[in-house]
C-alpha cells in the first residue's frame, strides 16, 4: 500500500484549510508545508489561562482559528464541552458558543471543520454542529453513553466517531453520520474489542479505510457504497490481555504502514474511564490524575509498525529500554527523511527511529 500525504492529498470531506482536522488530516502525519525561519526570527509566546481542558484547535478560512476543549469538572457542577474562534495573535475569543452538553463525562474530545463549512464537535457523548459563528445548528446524543475521541470526516463528506473503552470493558462502538443533521447513516457497529487510541483514515476512489487500535489488535473498517464493515482479512496482534505492555494510542498512517505507540492506559486514564459518567467523582482524586505516576505494567515503552499489506508482519522497537513506559499521544513517521519520533511520556526520552531499512 502506498500511502499519500495529508498535505498533498487531504480529505475531500474538509473545508479547505491547511488544518482542518486533528493531526492536520486523517492520516496523522502532523506536517504541512511551509517554513518557520526560526534562525532568523525572533521567539515571541503569548499566553492565556482560562482554567479550561483545551483540547485542539482547527483552521477553517486563513487566519480563522477555532479552539475547542471541555471542562476538567472531576467533581462538582458538571462538566460540558465548548468551541471558540479565537484571535491567533491575542488567542482570545471572538464568538463563543453555549455550554454544549457531553453526557456529564470529562474528557477531551475533537473539533474538525466541514466541507459544508461548519465546525464539528464531539464531546462526551454528544455531537454537535455550528456555525463559524459557533451558534449550534445540530445537536445528537450518541448512541454509546461514554466518552467520545475520535471523529473524522470521510471522503464523502459523513462524519465518522468511536467512544473510548479499555480492556474489559466490551466492544468500542464506531458511528457514522450525516454531517447536516446529524442523523445516523446506519447502524452502528461493535468491534470485537475495546478502544482506547483515535481513528485514523485513508481514501481511495472507492471509499475510505479507518483504522482502530483495539485492547489487543489493529482493526480495519471499510466504508463505501456497500455501507460499513470489518475488514476480517487484516487485524495484526500487538499486545496480549493482561500482559507487560499497556494499550495503544492513536496510530500515524505512513509509507505502507500504521506507526503507533503502546504502553498509554496510564493509571491516570484507567481511573478516569472506569468511573461512571467518565472522570467524575464525589471528591477529587488529586495526585491519583497525574500523568506520571508509576505504570501498572513493566514493559519499556514500544514503537509499533503494522504492514498495511501483510496482517502478520508486526515490527517492534524499544528506543529507550526502561521498564514502566508510558505516553499518552502517538508517535509520528516522517516518510521524506525515513525517521520516527517517539518518546516516554513516564520516565523521559525522545527518540529519531532510522525507519530507512523498512
């Protein structure tokens, strides 16, 4: 499989924007063209504190910058999602939508900008859409009562969604919507496993192919005229149930391959989705939230690579070798200068993996 960049090649289902969506498109390759010219220019930071969990933000027209993001309401009045258009110089807002509702679970969610030009919003349990405004047009409860962090876009324009499940705790259900009014395209499906990471996607003339990192495998799920399926011929083992290695994260589709990094069902984020609602408790958990408390399995930190071709070939690297790894982003491949970057969130490191030799 030859894989295209998101930036040469980008999802026909966005506004035309360098950045429309997450990781700048469905692949994840988190790169545009363009330059920095930091060796001639000057290092200016301008700061806001709004006391929010600001998750993302996505470009629709140039210079038209919408922040969105929740509320880190562990405890107390509930929690609720919201999406900004900000000033990219000042960062401050210049619309502001309502309080938008998200089940009562805390955790961070996605934005993306349409095709249709409106912004798109998965918090909790809820989508929404609006306008550049960020007046809400559409709203939908979805059909899994837990907490949402994947959506995409397709090439035919619909809007497709997982909700976050961990090891245990049954099948992730995937979604898939009209982007006008939010109306299911068709039945969900449950894959065989939980999913903890986002979805990535590519596109071809006929449809689109998304790919889940599940408890224990990779999935496939083909969506074209035929509707949405499981692609049965191709879901690569990374992990075994209860082993030395924790679950994986989003995955970075590049040259052939899925890139992905395991170790990320931190103990942070194991306490936060096996509360219910997700991340909400009568008193605050405190030190038990942070990010680098000791990991609850003794494998190093892993980068993953899963042939897109062949479900058998699964290469594997440890870049730092200290037990107890942990992240809680993915990894990204760079296929121009064949380098993978990777690091330890728990204990440290960043990593360049030479990716030349395939």
């Amino acid at each position: 499989v030859a894989t295209s960049l998101d930036r040469t090649d980008p999802g026909t289902g966005y506004w035309p924007s360098a950045w429309p969506v997450e990781c700048g498109g469905n692949r994840r390759q988190k790169a545009r063209t363009g330059r920095l010219d930091a060796s001639s220019g000057s290092a200016e930071v301008v700061t806001r504190h709004n006391d929010r969990w600001n998750v993302m933000v996505v470009e629709r027209d140039p210079g038209e910058w919408f922040l969105g993001g929740t509320m880190p309401a562990f405890t107390g009045p509930p929690p609720y999602g919201w999406v900004e258009r900000i000033d990219p110089e000042t960062l401050e807002p210049t619309r502001s939508s309502e309080h938008l509702p998200c089940g009562d679970h805390v955790w961070c969610g996605a934005i993306l900008a349409h095709a249709n030009g409106s912004i798109h919003s998965v918090n909790g349990s809820y989508l929404h859409r609006l306008d550049p405004d960020c007046q809400v047009i559409a709203e939908r409860e979805l059909p899994a009562n837990r907490s949402h962090n994947g959506l995409l876009a397709l090439s035919d324009g619909t809007l497709i969604t997982k909700d976050l499940r961990l090891e245990g705790q049954g099948g992730t259900t995937i979604t898939r919507l009209d982007p006008d009014d939010l109306g299911l395209v068709a039945d969900p499906i449950t894959l065989p496993e939980g999913s903890m990471g986002r979805i990535a996607a590519d596109h071809d003339s006929d449809g689109d192919t998304v790919y889940v990192p599940g408890t224990e495998h990779l999935w496939r799920i083909r969506v074209d005229d035929d509707g949405m399926r499981v692609d049965g011929t191709w879901s690569p083992r990374y992990r075994t149930a209860d082993g030395d290695h924790g679950l994986a994260w989003d995955s970075c589709l590049s040259d052939g391959a899925a890139w992905l990094m395991d170790c990320g069902d931190i103990e942070a984020v194991r306490l936060i989705h096996t509360a219910e609602p997700n991340g909400r408790w009568p008193d605050h958990p405190g030190r038990e939230l942070s990010w680098r408390n000791p990991t609850p399995w003794s494998g190093a930190q892993r980068l993953l690579r899963a042939d897109l071709d062949d479900p058998e070939r699964l290469d594997v690297v440890e870049p730092f070798g200290t037990p107890g790894g942990g992240i809680i982003a993915p990894p990204v491949h760079v296929p121009e200068h064949q380098v993978a970057v990777a690091w330890d969130s728990v204990n440290g490191g960043l990593a360049g993996v030479d990716t030349s030799d395939g």
